[in-house]
C-alpha cells in the first residue's frame, strides 16, 4: 500500500472508532431520557416510590453519558478539518448549518438543563423539574434530528448546487431536511436507541431482581422496559423493511452487499436467503453459502420472484466491502429478532404471574443487556460501509475527501485517540457496572425536602 492508501485507511480508521464510541454515548441518552420522563411522571402522579428510586438511579447515569458524550463530539467534529478537509470544503455548505443547528438549538439545551435535572433534584418545583427532565429528552431527539439529516444527505443526495470547483451548496433551507432517506432513517435510529435502552434497562434490572429479590425499583423499571422493548421492536422491523425499500430504490449497490449478491438468478427464480456465507470480493462468489431459495424475494420485493441488482453490475471500483456489510447485517437482523423473543416471553412470563421466578430467562435478559447496541452498531456498520467508495453517494468518492496528512503524524494521532477512548471508555464501564451493582442510595440521598421552601414542594417531593 502506498502512503496516501495508509492515509486514507488510518483516516477512516480513527473517524469510525471515534464515532462508534460517540454515537453509543449519544444513544444512551437519548434512549434513557423517555425513561426518565416516564419514571418522574410515575412518581409526581401516580405516587409510586418504586419510580422515584428508578428515576434517581438512572439520572446519574443519563449526567455522566451526556458529559462524556460532549468531549467525545468534540473530538469527533474536530476531525472534519484535520483529516477530512477537503470534504468539509466542498460539502461544507450542508454539512455546516446542520451541526451548527444541532449544537446551538439541541445540544446547549440538553447539557444545561442536565445540570438543573440532576442537581436541582428537591430544589426547584416538581412540576418545573418535570417541565426540565421533558426539555432535556426533547434536546436529544432534535439533536439527532439534525444529525441524521447531515447523515441522510449524504447517503441520498438531493437539492443541491455544485459549481465548477465542486462546492455543493443547498438550492434552499428546505434542501436541508429533504433527503428521500430522512425520515426512515431518523426513525430507524431513535427506535433504535429507544430499544437499545429498554434491552438495557431490563438487563440491568434482571441482574438486580436475581440479587435483590424485593427491590421494588429493579422490578418497577424491568415491567417498564420489557414492555417497550415488546411494543418497539415489531414497529422497528416495519420501519426497517420501509428503510429497506428505500435503500433499494436509491442505493441499490449497498443492499447487494448486505445480501451477498453478486449475480442475477436464474430465470423464475427469486433471491435466496443466505443465513450464512463467507463472500469473497476478488473471486465474485460465496464460500460455504447456506441459503434458502426464494425466500430473500420475501423481504427484499415481498413477493417470491423478485429481484434486487446485483453486484456484478456495478463497476468493480463502486462497490461496496460485501464481507463486513453482510455479515453486520445479519448481525442487527439476528439480535433484533433474539431481543424481540425474549423480551416476549417476559412479558408472557410477566401477565401469567411468574417472571421473578424465571430464573433462567432473567439471566437471558442479563446477557443480553448490550444486544441493542451491537445491534446498533452493526446497523452503522451498513449504513456507513455500505456507501463506499463514496462519502456522498455517487458524487464525491472517499478518496477525494481525506486530507493529505504526513504518515507519521497520522500513526500518533489514531495512537493517541485509540488509547484515550479505550482507558476512558474502559473505567467508564467500569464505573457503570459496579453502579449497578451496589445498592440503591439511602432514603436521605435520594432528596433532601429540607431545601425545598414551598409547601406543595415539600408533599410532593416527599413521599
């Protein structure tokens, strides 16, 4: 490999495990926040101690995500002029209004106000620290909003102008948001980090009903997650299907890869569904392939004799790596449908009175605890992978975008990153597992009523 071909794989390198730490921080905020609005409402309306202690529990948790998250955003954008500065000139025009409206409308919303969530806990007014906990889970969805409008502009290209020099800029502000891709793929993510969260929660929740059998909090936020979790997921596969036509229509060459398809069928035939199968990218073909015949027209055109393009009819230059994309695929398909299983049979186990006592699917849920997010993961893994060779889809290729960086100094930097992210990202779960782990805070650590000087502040915060 030459030098530049060391550049661009190390620049890719570091924007993926940066961004791959990042967007799991931002998920986790923004899938715990609904929980926090549903947990506080429990409490200031239906008197429920259980989801006051469910609430605090998890608060700390939500304060340390977001701060975490903000240095790992920052790191994460700054390398939009270190090592992609070409791409953030000639895409700058869309990409720059977007994160400047994600960090000044969304973003200093819910870092402030996470401060005035977690501290003014039994200072300010319940109905006024509910108003906040509300604001904050709002800053999270319109954070992703413009960050996944950046994102599906990319990946869809639409209403732009680009001029001799090969600057884009939107024919309007509506150019912004239009991306064919948007609002499937907004979807996508925030159901997503939704169920992502409620797996989480219901793990995490599992493992202490397994060592605190009468903790009431740990039973509180299982029913409440294994109950989203059961509600989400079938909306989720319809969202995904829809995504999935959509990918067809406009980026047909990254579901051939995550299919593995590299010819057309014969004639009468469909598209098979390969459960398993090693592809190789130089021989054009699959190794040790598993698949059931017709059934991929199932899903893919819904019927049994349809056909997707294939990957032999794209030049060998445009298409996509099929090894990672196909297997992340099945990987998100696989944990999306064992969470949706398990998640069932809790909530049968739950309405016929003997989920406490499952032992064994209550340690089903704890090792499932991360399954949404490597689904997630997996997801990005195809969306991100999927596009190559291009950055924006069949308009500027990756190769074109990456800054021309000395070699020695890239080495150090991605060195540099690799470790920071691994220690911080490491005594990160660190922490979180032995919080989990250690009882629930006492009575007069959860809030001090001496401090809130109302008297409809003190009944309410009380119990």
């Amino acid at each position: 490999m030459t030098d530049a071909e060391w550049v661009l794989l190390l620049s890719r390198g570091q924007f993926a495990l940066t961004m791959g730490m990042h967007i799991t921080l931002a998920a986790l905020t923004l899938g715990l926040a609904p929980f926090l609005v549903w947990f506080e409402a429990r409490w200031l309306w239906g008197r429920q101690h259980a989801a006051r202690e469910a609430l605090h529990f998890w608060i700390k948790i939500f304060a340390l995500t977001v701060a975490i998250g903000a240095v790992s955003g920052v790191v994460m954008e700054f390398q939009f002029g270190t090592n992609w500065a070409p791409f953030s000139h000639k895409v700058g025009g869309f990409i720059g209004p977007l994160l400047f409206f994600e960090v000044l409308v969304a973003f200093f919303m819910e870092s402030a106000l996470t401060g005035v969530m977690l501290f003014g806990m039994g200072k300010i007014r319940p109905g006024v620290h509910f108003a906040v906990t509300c604001l904050v889970a709002l800053g999270a969805l319109i954070s992703a909003f413009w960050i996944l409008a950046a994102n599906s502009w990319m990946q869809t290209p639409v209403n732009y102008h680009r001029d001799g020099n090969g600057i884009f800029s939107p024919v309007d502000w509506l150019a912004l948001i239009s991306a064919p891709s948007f609002p499937l793929r907004f979807a996508h993510m925030v159901l997503a980090s939704y169920i992502a969260v409620a797996v989480m929660i219901a793990g995490v929740a599992a493992w202490r009903v397994l060592h605190r059998p009468d903790e009431k909090a740990a039973r509180c936020m299982f029913v409440c997650a294994i109950w989203f979790a059961v509600v989400a997921l079938p909306v989720q596969f319809v969202v995904g299907d829809r995504h999935g036509e959509n990918t067809l229509r406009y980026q047909p060459a990254k579901l051939a890869a995550m299919e593995a398809t590299w010819y057309p069928p014969s004639p009468g035939e469909g598209e098979p569904l390969r459960l398993f199968a090693i592809p190789d990218q130089r021989a054009r073909l699959n190794h040790f392939e598993l698949a059931i015949p017709d059934i991929g027209s199932l899903y893919l055109r819904h019927n049994l004799t349809g056909h997707i393009k294939s990957l032999s009819e794209f030049p060998a230059a445009d298409r996509p790596p099929v090894l990672p994309v196909f297997f992340a695929f099945r990987i998100m398909v696989g944990l999306g449908l064992l969470m949706f299983f398990s998640q069932l049979a809790a909530v049968t186990q739950h309405l016929r009175g003997r989920l406490y006592a499952s032992r064994r699917l209550l340690w089903l849920m704890v090792i499932l605890t991360p399954a949404g997010f490597i689904a997630m993961l997996s997801g990005w893994v195809v969306t991100e992978m999927g596009r190559q060779p291009w950055i924006v889809q069949d308009l500027l290729r990756t190769a074109e975008s990456v800054s021309a960086l000395p070699l020695n100094w890239l080495i150090i930097s991605c060195c540099s990153v690799a470790v920071v992210y691994i220690l911080a990202f490491g005594y990160g779960l660190r922490y979180f597992l032995r919080y989990i782990a250690a009882p629930l805070p006492a009575e007069d650590e959860v809030v001090s009523t001496k401090i809130v000087t109302s008297p409809a502040g003190r009944e309410a915060w009380k119990d």
